[in-house]
C-alpha cells in the first residue's frame, strides 16, 4: 500500500475536460496551501485526446498552473507534485510497489470504445488501498469512468463528480452519480477546493 503521506489524485475526462482539467491544475495548488498540506498529491490523468494532440495538451496545462504536467512514462515512478497524462494511445494504468506508484502503459483494446479509458485507470487503483486516493469524474460524453469510480469508491476511495450546470456534457459524471458511485457532486470551480479539504481531513 502507499505511504501515509503519498496521495494521488486520478481524473478522468473527456468532452470539455482540457478546460475543465485547465481550471482544476490551476487552482489546486493554493487550495492545497489554504489547507496547509506541505505535500501535493501525485495527479494521473485520463482525458480522451487523439494522439497527435496529447502531448500539446501536457503543454497547455503546463503553462495554465504551477504544477509540472507530462505525458506518463511506461515503468517511470510517480512523484508528489506533479501530473501525468494518458498519451492518447495508450491506457495509463497505475501500480503500487513498497509505498510507491508507478506508470504503466497499457496496450490493451479500447474500453466502451475509448483508448486511453478512463475505466482502466480507475480499476487499476481499485486493487490497492485508497486510503489517500481520490477519484474524480470531469465533463463528458458517454459511460467510461463510471463504472471504475464506483470501483473505487467501494474499495474506499473518496470520489467526487462535476455537477451537470459545469459540465459541457453531464455523461460520464451523470453517468457515476446515478451508479451511486459518488460521494460529492460540485461545479468545476469547487473541485479544487474540495479535493484540497479532503486531503487534509484523510491526513
């Protein structure tokens, strides 16, 4: 299982999630100093893209906050701080090793249609303990992601989806909130501070 104090934030995303993910990367970081959490969580991302764009998507979010965003490495150890990100023709999956979280590139066949899916990188958390895990379902169209939140929101995980008012369109959250899959619904513009007071009330 992972250390006490190493937590990880998995986002899945798809129709309108570059801005939704923008504004989230963009105001998590005070939100974490209001909080007084001296350690960022690590943050892994799904978001459907085509290939061709992933990596110019990790360079948009880089330049919209502070925190580092890359495009995720197969086999590299995951840092506190940072963001990494599905490349857009692979699932990121996520691996638990002495405390540890590493990346791993999946090649296998898409999901509900989707490659990268937002599913396979929720159930791959799901086998680990989730004490210090949080889960969260941004804007999109279609089912992927919800069954994976609601994995982990069984095995302990705090989950949280966007409401339907913030979302470009309410499927996947939508999609989750109606699994019972969720323990919060908030706009975009609350997400940060939402997963900043859980943090800190799970430390």
């Amino acid at each position: 299982m992972a250390t006490e104090k190493q937590s990880l934030v998995a986002v899945g995303a798809s129709t309108g999630g570059t801005k939704a993910l923008a504004t989230l990367l963009a105001q998590l970081p005070g939100q974490l100093a209001q909080y007084g959490l001296p350690v960022e969580p690590i943050i892994a991302v799904t978001q459907h893209i085509d290939s061709g764009f992933a990596r110019a998507l990790a360079d948009s979010l880089n330049k919209a906050g502070s925190l580092q965003v890359s495009l995720a490495e197969n086999g590299e150890q995951m840092e506190s701080g940072r963001v990494y990100l599905a490349p857009g023709d692979s699932h990121l999956l996520v691996d638990c090793c002495d405390g540890n979280y590493f990346c791993r590139l999946g090649d296998g066949p898409p999901r509900d249609k989707c490659k990268p899916s937002v599913d396979a990188l929720f159930e791959s958390l799901a086998a680990h303990s989730l004490d210090q895990v949080i889960g969260v379902l941004l804007t999109g169209m279609g089912k992927d992601g919800a069954k994976g939140l609601l994995a982990m929101h069984q095995q302990g995980a705090y989950t949280v989806a966007q409401d339907e008012d913030s979302s470009v369109i309410w499927g996947m959250p939508g999609e989750a909130v109606r699994l019972g899959a969720v323990n919060d619904v908030v706009a975009i513009d609350e997400m940060a501070e939402k997963i900043a007071s859980v943090l800190a009330t799970r430390k």
